[in-house]
C-alpha cells in the first residue's frame, strides 16, 4: 500500500471514529454501533463503578477548579508562568552550543 | 491535500474538545491509605531516576530541555484527550507514554508522564493526588516500558519502522489498562477472590481499550514516521535509530 493510501485509511478511521460517536450523542444515536445514553468515560462505567461495587466511593477534589471560570483563570496562569519561564531561560537555550553534537543522547534507559 | 488536513485537524478539535473531559486514571479517593502508599513507594524510585537521567542527559545536550518539555505537552494532552468508541459507547484516551518512551528513553517518559499526571490532578480532577503513585506506574512506567521494550525488540527482528511503532503503541496502552486492572482489583477487592474481580474489571475494559489501543499505535506510528521523514537527524540524536537508517 503506498503512503498516500495509508493516510487516507486513517484519515477515514479517524472521521468515522468521530462523527459517528458525535453523531451518536448530537443527532438521537442513529448512526453509532451502540445508542448509549451518554458518552461517559471508563472513569465512570469501569473504575468508579467497580469500586462502588466494593465500598469505594471516589471523593471531591482537593482543588475543584470546574467553578465558573475558574479553569479559564488556572491556563491563564499556566500558560504565563510557561511563557515567562521560556523566555527567562531563551538566551541559554539558543546560544549555549553542545558538548558533542552528533552523539546520540539515550543508548540506556 | 493540505485543505483536507485543515479540514481534519479542525474536525478534531471541535468535536473532540466540545464535550466534557472524561479519564481512566484512578479518582481521588478510590484506593485505601495503605495501597495508595505502595504505589507512591513503587512510583518514586523511577521517577528519581528519570530526574537523574534528565540532568546526565542536559549536560551533553542542553537542546534536549526544550524537546522533553515539548513531548510533556503532548503527553498531557494526549493523555487527558477523550476520544468517543462507538463499539462501546463510552470515551476513553490514548495514554502518549509509548511514543514518548521511544522517543526519549523510559525513565525520562516516567518522570514526564508524572509531570503531566501531577498538573492533571491538581488542576483538572483528572485522576487523584492520593492516586498519584498508582497513576505513575500504570501510565509512566508500564506504558513507557512497554512502548520502549516493544520497539526496540522488534527493530531487533529487523521488523519495519512504522511496524515496530505501531505495536509499541499498541501494548503501551493495553499495559496501562491492565495495571491499572491490577491496582484497581488489588485495592478495592476486600476479602473477594483476586483473579475473578481482576479478569472482570480487564474484560470491562476490552470495548474501550482495545479499537483505542489500534488508534494509539496508529498514532505513534504516525509520529515516528514523520519524525523520520522530516528529521531523521533528531531520531539520529535521540538514539532510537543509527545514522545509517536515516533517509
């Protein structure tokens, strides 16, 4: 199969993959494999469901940042901090030339 | 061509990251004290490690800084981005250990998979702080292990590049699931019998993991072959493949 196919082949998995599972929640579930009611996550249908099964309940976040728009604020921050740290550390990164170029950097673990 | 690659990419992003975030790591509050602590125990010795390695590997190459805080990035949003399995009705994600385990060596992967691990809990309710440990070592060092040992076994065999890739992707993410199977089953079981609960709680799994698996081998396979075609001299650099492989 030449490259092109490749891309193509999984371009379409990938599109079927998506629109089907948007289709199934967006347009009534008529065009996915399985009509559930909700796209939940393995979190829900596997883990917290087989530890509530045994006694396990999952607590509250420490930090609940799904509060108005807390998380907004909290990538903000994130992202200010990263920028500020590239930026502080620029000069060193660009200019400071290495040891040995041409040698590979991981052999071992 | 490039119009159906915007296209895709932007199809993506909209239908991916319009709905809520969904995540396999263990929650806040779902393992006991006691197996929490063990995972901890376990977690903190390789994680060290892949500190150490960071700082030997910086001293040779300080470029090497600026490519292991870019493949953190995209561990972190590969492995809190839900992809929806129409096979089983429910939403999962890849886990980004595998690529980033072949890419830069397993220990530094553990220790970025703990980074993005560590902000996901603390930011996002994206698995729990007192789950850290277990999240640790089911995603950063089973995953990257795995991903690593896969690919280099099977270049080893003189298997294809993009071959060798794919299933590295492929069994990085199936061993997450199956440790996490593992802790799951070892923390909540009580007095139940173990191999039943953990066959259970890994067959409730297989709807989910096992097309995402075949997505997230598709995917590392993807990255890596790019990376060859577009700078061979990188995968030159980072020692996964020698300079007479490259194009």
């Amino acid at each position: 199969m030449k490259i092109q196919n490749y891309k193509l082949f999984f371009l379409a998995i990938f599109l079927f993959l998506i629109f089907s599972a948007r289709g199934g929640s967006a347009f009534g579930g008529n065009f996915s494999f399985v009509n559930a009611a909700e796209w939940s996550g393995v979190d829900e249908t596997v883990v917290e469901k087989y530890a509530e099964e045994h006694g396990r309940v999952a607590r509250k976040p420490f930090i609940n940042t799904d509060q108005g728009d807390l998380l907004l604020f909290v990538f903000l921050l994130a992202g200010a901090i990263g920028g500020f740290a590239a930026g502080y550390c620029w000069r060193k990164l660009i200019e400071q030339k290495p040891k040995n170029n041409n040698a590979p950097i991981h052999r071992t673990f | 061509m490039k119009t159906i690659y915007c296209f895709f990419l932007v199809s993506v992003f909209w239908f991916l990251f319009s709905g809520d975030a969904y995540a396999m790591h263990i929650s806040e509050g779902i393992l006991p004290f006691n197996w929490a602590a063990l995972w901890f125990i376990v977690a903190v010795p390789f994680v060290a490690y892949g500190l150490y390695r960071l700082k030997k590997v910086s001293a040779i190459d300080i470029s090497f800084k600026p490519l292991v805080g870019l493949m953190s990035a995209v561990v972190f949003i590969i492995s809190c981005m839900p992809i929806p399995v129409p096979t089983a009705g429910t939403c999962s994600h890849p886990c980004g250990t595998g690529i980033s385990g072949i890419l830069l060596g397993p220990a530094i992967s553990v220790l970025i998979a703990a980074v993005a691990l560590l902000i996901q809990a603390l930011f996002l309710a994206h698995g729990g702080l007192s789950t850290w440990g277990a999240d640790v070592v089911s995603m950063g060092v089973v995953g990257s292990f795995a991903g690593f040992f896969t690919f280099k076994v099977l270049r080893l065999l003189k298997i294809n590049m993009a071959v060798a890739a794919f299933f590295a992707g492929l069994f990085a993410d199936w061993a997450t699931y199956a440790t996490t199977s593992l802790e799951l089953t070892t923390g909540i079981r009580g007095d139940s019998a173990f191999m039943p609960l953990f066959i259970k709680i890994l067959v409730a799994f297989i709807p989910t993991q096992l097309p995402l698996g075949i997505v997230e081998g598709a995917m590392t396979s993807g990255m890596i072959m790019l990376l060859y075609k577009k700078r061979p001299d990188l995968l030159v650099k980072m020692g996964v493949i020698k300079s007479g492989e490259a194009l």
